[in-house]
C-alpha cells in the first residue's frame, strides 16, 4: 500500500538537521545564523600580486586588488590601468565520519579578477598641494562556495529515528513539528495507546549511513573608487561596494537498514539563496618618507536583501510490513489501523522568503617598509566582530536566529604578511595570512581559523607585466547530520584545503 503525503512545515522540518545543535543555539533558530557568517567571510581574492603577498598589500598603492580594501592606493597612480586575472581553483576535502575518511575534490576555472583604472594626475610642473587621483572600476570574486562533500559509515550508536523519539518526547501527535512530525507521518515514531506523549518504533537495529552534499555559489563583488593624492605623501579614498552573492545546496542523508520492517529512510532537501548588497569603503594612507607608508581604511557592513527558495522530500522503504505486528509485551496492538507499508513519500510545500542582513563591518591597519627600490615587506591587521550581524524579515521571526548569531560568533584578529623583492624586471612575493575562529570556543571545540600561504613571481616590462601567484588555504569545518534535543548527534569534521592558481595580465596606458 502507498501513500503519499503533502506537508507544509514552515521554515523546513529539515533545519533541525543542519545545524551543529550546540546548547547556544537559541530554539526556534531556522539556520539564517549560517548565512551570516557564510556571506560575512572572503577567501583570497584581488590580481596575482595582491594574492601573491597574502593580501597584505592595503597601504602599498597602485594595485587594482588592494582598492576594495584601502581606496587611498588609487592616488599612487601616475598612469591608467587595465587588469584581468582568470584562476584555476583546485579543493580537497576530507571527510571524517565515525573514524572513516572520504576525500571529496572539486575544480573550477574563473575569472577572479579585472579592474580599470583611470589617471588624472596634474603635471609635474604644475604648483598645487592637489597631485590629482585615480577613478577605478574593478570586479573581485571574493568568495567560492564550490564544494562536494559525501560519508558513509555504520552508526551503531544512533539513527535519525532515535532523534526522532527524543525529540517527540512529551508532545502529542497535533504538537509535532521539524523532522519529528515526519517520523510520525512516517509510521517511524508511534505513540502509545494509553499515552500518546510518549513514543516508541517498530524499527531494530543501527543502520549505515551516508550523506552526500553539493554546494554551489559565489560573492562578487564591484568596487567603483576614487583616490587622490597631496603633497605625494598624503593618500585619501573612498568607494561604494556593489555585492552579489548566490548560494545552493542539495543534501541527501540517507540510512539503509538490515531490519524486517524497514529498508532505508531518506532526506532529500534543496535550498537556493540569492542575493545583492552594498557597502562603503574609506582609506587614507600617510607617506612620512620613502621608506615608509602607514595607512587604516574602514569597510561599511554590507548590507544586504537576499531571496530564497527551499523544499525537502522524505522517502521511507518499507518491507511490506503490516502494522498489526508491533505489538507490546501483552500482545496488544500499538497502531490500531490496518495498513501494510510499502513506500511512503511525504515532502514540504516550496518555502519562499525575502530577508535582509547586516555584515559586520572591518577595520583595517597597514604598514610597509620599502627597501630603496630592491622590493618591501608589508602587513595588515584587519578586526571584525561577527556577532555583529543581524537578520531582519517580515516573512518569519529572525529573534531566534539574531540570538544564535550572538550566542556563537566572536570578534576576530585577522593578520596578513607579505614582502616582495624585484631584481631588474622580475618581482618575487610570498605571503601569509592567519583569519581568526569567528566561532566561540565554548561553542563546540573546532577551531576553525584559517591559514593561507602564497607565492608568486612577476614579470614588469614597464608598459605591460604578467604576475603569477599561488595560494592554500587550509580550515576545518564540521556538521551535524541529526540532532537530539541535547544538542548531541553524529557529527563529520572535514578538512578543506583550497589551492588557487591566479595570472595577472596588465596593460598600462
């Protein structure tokens, strides 16, 4: 016998599912907290020079890529420019589950970078504390959220059904909501007769579980910015930041049983989120001498308008099992209808909603030190304060999710280095940066800061120049599968390591 079964649950019965369901998690949370850090973070990005020096390069002028951070570096042009810079992205992913290692990969071919850069610069011979400035146009793909992620493994300490059972606990079958009201719907959580509060399972045994996630998207990001120069030691800039970003996921969790009644559960969810923002960014950088440049800029939150759209689909595999059979320890019946399961598939309406967020805004302080014309070592130190963020929506209540945000995230330190040395036309550059946990510890224990190495070599023919660069970017990540109400639930940490080749092109004119 089938049945099929519509369900419309608000916000998804499968939410409860994603999140790492740690005790901060404030309840009634719909996984809104997750957007604002994924829509928050930026992996490397900017032209091959700018990657190739760790990002560091906010005070150093004349860079296309450095102008989304510190607009001052536009009054250091004494020429116009036009950059492109495409660039291969290599990812690895391994997956940790119950002591079983998975490794996923991913590769992607992408325009990274390209920007324009109009001079007005007054002669040399012209009197005046105003040098003139740089108007620049430029594109950044600031963030890639590519990502392939799969496990399986036996679990025999748990199964979704068990989340189900907790879950469900001292609530009637009209009160059930989240991915508990599908046990019910299911045949796979039952009430009893004489207390319906309470609930029990026909299904035996642990299962093996597996899991298989795809996600796509990106943020990009175009920058229209003005910098201007006095007296060749005073920089100030400003520009307007125009943000889209776009996100999917498609998730599969299923468990395969060895048991009489049932053969495998199954959740199969969807999400796409689309969005576009803006921010404002300031700089200004100071030139005491020529072997100096001091300089701090400031970027604005983001501020956001995002849509999405999202369903779920649950499929139960049944053994031609007849309820009449789950019985207690006297024989009585446990289900008093007659039915005789076979596959059920229940699935949630399409669930559509508008929001907007706030990003944290970012501060940033840099220094470089320039070696006569022999090449520079330079750094950055950026603070921002994830905590920070804020949902708004007249679709649903975000308290929760603004509570959650507040509960789990932190302010971080985050920390570039870089130094380049030039032998005649050639540039050599290498780079370091260390982005703090935006997680607090309490929250489960996984540090999760990021590191990135680079390198990179360039060739400068005055009017053209090609530069290369390589970077790694390595962090950890985990996630919940199911939750109980505790929080607790079988969990997969993953190891990402993001490899990225960018080339420059650049025409000077």
């Amino acid at each position: 016998m089938k049945r099929i079964y519509q369900l419309f649950i608000v916000g998804l019965a499968v939410v409860c599912l994603n999140q790492n369901g740690q005790a901060q998690i404030e309840p009634g949370s719909f996984g809104y907290y997750q957007d604002a850090l994924r829509f928050s973070q930026t992996l490397p990005f900017g032209t091959s020079r700018f990657q190739g020096i760790g990002g560091a390069g906010s005070v150093l002028g004349g860079d296309l890529g450095a102008s989304a951070i510190n607009p001052a570096g536009l009054g250091f042009f004494n020429r116009s420019q036009f950059v492109l810079t495409p660039s291969l992205n290599f990812k690895k992913f391994n997956n940790d589950f119950l002591g079983n290692n998975v490794l996923n990969e991913d590769t992607k071919l992408e325009i990274a970078n390209f920007g324009l850069a109009i001079n007005f610069n007054k002669g040399d011979l012209e009197p005046g504390a105003w040098r003139g400035g740089t108007l620049a146009v430029t594109y950044n793909r600031t963030n890639n959220f590519n990502q392939l992620l799969s496990y399986s493994g036996q679990n025999n300490n748990s199964s979704i059904i068990d989340a189900m059972l907790d879950r469900a606990d001292g609530f009637f079958p009209e009160e059930l909501g989240g991915i508990e009201q599908v046990g019910y719907d299911h045949y796979l959580i039952n009430p009893l007769p004489d207390a319906e509060d309470v609930y029990v399972s026909f299904v035996q045994g642990f299962p093996r579980q597996n899991e298989r996630i795809l996600r796509r998207g990106s943020t990009d990001q175009i920058n229209v910015s003005f910098g201007g120069n006095f007296n060749d030691q005073l920089y100030l800039g400003a520009g307007f930041g125009f943000v889209s970003s776009d996100y999917s996921s498609h998730r599969v969790f299923t468990e395969n049983f060895n048991d009489p009644a049932l053969s495998s559960f199954q959740v199969d969810e969807r999400l796409d989120v689309t969005g576009s923002g803006l921010n404002v960014n300031l700089g200004v950088i100071f030139r005491p001498s020529d072997l100096v440049r001091l300089g701090a800029s400031y970027t604005s939150p983001t501020w956001y308008s995002f849509s999405e759209e999202s369903d779920a689909i649950y499929r139960s595999e049944y053994n031609n099992y007849d309820v009449a059979n789950f019985t207690d320890d006297n024989g009585n019946r446990i289900i008093q209808e007659d039915t005789v399961l076979n596959s059920l598939q229940s699935a949630t309406n399409i669930f559509f909603s508008d929001y907007r967020l706030r990003t944290p805004s970012k501060l940033n302080l840099g220094v470089a030190f320039f070696i006569g014309k022999s090449g520079f070592i330079t750094a950055d130190v950026e603070r921002l304060n994830y905590s920070n963020a804020h949902i708004s929506s007249i679709d649903f209540d975000s308290e929760s999710d603004n509570g959650t945000i507040n509960n789990i995230y932190q302010a971080t330190t985050n920390i570039r280095l870089g130094g380049e040395y030039r032998y005649n036309i050639f540039r050599f550059r290498m780079g370091y940066a260390s982005m703090g946990d935006p997680f607090k510890e309490s929250f489960d224990g996984l540090d999760r800061s990021r590191t990135t190495v680079s390198g990179g070599f360039g060739v400068n023919m005055g009017r053209y120049f090609v530069d290369l660069a390589i970077s790694q970017t390595n962090f950890k990540d985990s996630f919940t599968s199911y939750t109980f109400v505790d929080g607790s639930g079988p969990t997969t940490i993953t190891e990402s390591k993001l490899t990225k080749g960018s080339l420059t092109f650049g025409l000077n004119f």
